[in-house]
C-alpha cells in the first residue's frame, strides 16, 4: 500500500474544533515566544482530548521544548485514540497488516497518522535512552510500512550502526583492560 496516497481523505486538522478550543489553540500558538503555551494547550487538551489536533499541537509543544517524555505520553495517546477509530488492537505489538488494510477502508490518512505516530514514540524512545523499545517501535513501523514510505529503515540503521560501533569500542576498552 502507498502511505503517500491520500485520495482526498479528510486530514485530523480538518476536524471542526469548538470555538473555546479554537481559542486556546491560537493563545498558546501566540504565546510560544513568551514560554506560556502549555497552559493553553493542556486545557485545550481537557476540553478535547479526541482531538488529533490538539493532540498534535500538544505533542509538537513538548518536542520542541525537549521534554520527551511528556511528547511521548502525548503520542501514545494519539496512537490509542487512532487505534479505536481504526479497530486496530489496543497494542501497537499485536497491529498486523492486515489490520493495516482494514483500517486504509477507513482512512488511508489515519493509517499513516498511527504509523507516523508509532514511528515518533520510536525515536522518542530513543532520545530518552530506551532504546531496544525504540528499536522494537521502528521495527514495527518497518514490518508495517513495507515500502518504507515513511523512513523508519534509515533511522533504525542509524542506531543500529551507532550501536554496533560502541559495542566494538568496548570490546577494545576491555581486552585492554584485560592485558
């Protein structure tokens, strides 16, 4: 399946979003500069939290201001919301191709929502030092999106390549501490 191919699906930003939260929406975004998004953002958030929209702004919020953990909360969280839309299972381990294929019946931009969702918790992951999770997390990604659409192959290389150099150089830490 073509994770590009989005045949006029109606994308989360297009969802209608109450007035209030609207508004909140537009105060954190004018109140970055000053560091006075989160408050906005989190009672946007109470006020609706099935919304995508929320939970991106939310989530883009945290990245950028480096707190990791708090952006992956927000991503699995989107991840299950999605995950109810789409009848996918409740677990990101047990969703198979074939759940893929049920939910591109439904939305084809959900689908690569959840899977750019899960490919952002791996790396999330990664930053916060669990890696073999962010690992799993990309791999999954990669089972899921054969093409690689989405570039989850090349990040999981990356680490992986970091990862057998620092296991090289500790080999050579140890046989010289050995000799």
């Amino acid at each position: 399946m073509d994770l590009h191919d989005f045949s006029g699906d109606k994308m989360y930003f297009d969802e209608h979003l109450a007035g209030d939260v609207k508004s909140l929406l537009d105060v954190a975004s004018n109140d970055y500069a000053k560091g006075a998004s989160e408050l906005p953002l989190l009672k946007a958030y109470l006020r609706a939290p099935d919304s995508l929209t929320v939970l991106v702004a939310l989530y883009r919020f945290y990245y950028y201001q480096h707190q990791y953990e708090e952006a992956l909360l927000v991503a699995d969280s989107a991840m299950s919301l999605v995950a109810m839309k789409l009848d996918f299972s409740a677990s990101w381990e047990k969703v198979s191709i074939d759940m893929l294929g049920y939910g591109v019946m439904k939305s084809m931009t959900l689908v690569r929502f959840y899977l750019l969702c899960l490919k952002g918790a791996g790396y999330l992951n990664l930053r916060t030092g669990n890696i073999e999770l962010g690992m799993k997390r990309l791999r999954k990604v990669i089972e899921l999106d054969t093409e690689d659409r989405l570039g989850a192959r090349i990040l999981l290389q990356t680490v992986e390549s970091f990862q057998r150099r620092v296991d090289a150089n500790f080999g050579q830490l140890q046989m010289v501490a050995t000799n």
